[in-house]
C-alpha cells in the first residue's frame, strides 16, 4: 500500500517518505473552498495555494499584481475545504525580496490568519537569507527554481531555462543552497528533463516538477489549465484532462434557451 493512502493527514515528514521509498508526489494549485474540496477528496497529495491565482482568478497578465492580502483571502478558502493534503501559499512578490524580517513577517501572517502548512518561495541564492529566517520561526518553507514567474520582467520571456551549461551549474547549486538553508521541497519549472533529474538525484529533499520532466519526485500544474478552464495557455507539458470551458459554455447556452423559451422552471420545478 502506498504510503499517501495510509496517513489521515500529509504533512512535510509525509513527503520526505515518499521521496524516500520512490512514491510519485501530486500537487494541483487551487483557491476556493469549491475546488480545494474536490481535490482533497480525489486524493491529491498537495494544494498549492499559487500566485498564479493573478492570472487566473483576478485575469491579471501577470503573478506581479497579486497582493498578501488577497493571497491570503485565497489560502483561508481553501484551507476550510481540505481535510487531508497538505496546504502550501506562495509568498506573493513584493512580500520578501526586499530583506528577511519583511519575510518573516509576511510568513507568520500567512500561517497565523489562514491555517495553511507551509510557504512557497522563488529564488535561490538571493533568497537564501529570507528561507533561513522564516525556517527558523518554524515554518515550512518550500523552494522554486527554472522558471520563476515573479521574475518574468527580468527574463522577459516564458522560455525555458537553463538550458545554457553556466544557468544550469547555477541551478544544481542553488538547489543544495535551498537544501541547506531547511527547505522541506523545491519546484522546478521548465527546465531540461535531464537537469532536473541531476538535481533530482543530487538532493535529499523532494523535487516537484511542472515542465521538468519525469525524474522528479512530484508534479505540480494549475488546476485552470489541467481541468481546461483556461483554454489559452497550451505549453508543451500541460496535459489537459478535461474541457470544463466548452462543457460550461454549452451548459450555459442550454439554461439560456431554456429560460427564453419558458422551458425552465418546469411544473416539477416550482412550489
């Protein structure tokens, strides 16, 4: 029997077995009571409560404009509809680049006024200091390193990284630093299939990949866009398994009709 099946609660320890004994870690974004609670019950293994709910819950072009505030209102939401998995909140930009104790602030406001488990944030070794504080007060910190869209303007571009020998060393790296400094996890975001199976292979934590291939320990994608509730976004490692945008259009154009046509409400239907 798998090892996420026999425990009433995932918690940090929970996944680090899980690397351990080579048991594959699921993660899927969300930010409602709705949705955390069917994902809960379908047995996911940890929500991510992300910044990504800028885009696609706010329709911002963007992770930049979402504020703590807001991320927390999301993280009280969905914390009230999990019974089992583990409940993880991006850091929002903003809320700790600047210096470690506006991060640890921003890190104890999170878990005090919403109830969640533990805090996501991007960076490696420029964020090390901030990793090592939050840690230290006794929250649950996991990491993200590839892709990191808070820091898009940077890049400029959604293009996959560290594909050049020099981006790549730095990443290994950072992935140790992050490590070190008592991170319990670390995201990978696009990056080359055989990096991030080195990193991988390399560190003791677990490693959840989105667009980093099949070695890693987990996979994360944003509930959005595996349900087919965004129908824009189509990258090359998003695998969609439903098309709840053409389901739901074609459910609300059947209730228009209805009502149009006085088809609804029916006699079974009225008091």
């Amino acid at each position: 029997m798998s090892i996420n099946k026999e425990v009433k609660r995932i918690t940090t320890n929970t996944l680090m077995m899980m690397k351990q004994a080579g048991e594959k870690i699921s993660m899927l974004t969300a930010y409602d009571y709705s949705f955390a609670r069917i994902i809960d019950s379908a047995g996911i293994d940890v929500i991510l409560v992300g910044d990504s709910a800028s885009n696609v819950m706010a329709g911002h072009e963007t992770t930049l404009p979402i504020t703590l505030d807001q991320m927390i209102y999301h993280a009280s939401s969905v914390i009230r509809g999990v019974q089992r998995c583990l409940v993880v909140v991006d850091l929002p930009f903003g809320t700790y680049q600047s210096n470690s104790e506006i991060a640890l602030a921003s890190a104890i406001r999170i878990m005090k006024e919403t109830g969640a488990h533990a805090i996501k944030l991007e960076g490696g070794e420029e964020a090390i200091e901030s990793i090592k504080k939050i840690v230290s007060a006794g929250i649950p910190v996991i990491g993200h390193l590839g892709l990191t869209p808070q820091s898009i303007y940077k890049f400029g571009t959604y293009a996959v990284r560290a594909k050049e020998e020099a981006e790549a060393a730095k990443l290994k790296e950072d992935a140790k630093l992050l490590e070190e400094a008592g991170c319990f996890a670390t995201v990978l975001e696009k990056i080359p299939a055989q990096l991030a199976k080195e990193v991988t292979e390399s560190i003791h934590i677990p490693v959840i990949g989105i667009g980093a291939g099949k070695h890693c320990d987990g996979q994360v994608l944003v509930m959005h866009d595996m349900l087919g509730i965004n129908t824009e976004f189509k990258p090359k490692f998003l695998r969609q398994y439903l098309n709840i945008f053409e389901q739901a259009t074609e459910a609300v154009k059947s209730y228009v009709n209805d009502v149009k046509t006085n088809d609804f409400p029916n006699e079974k239907e009225q008091y």
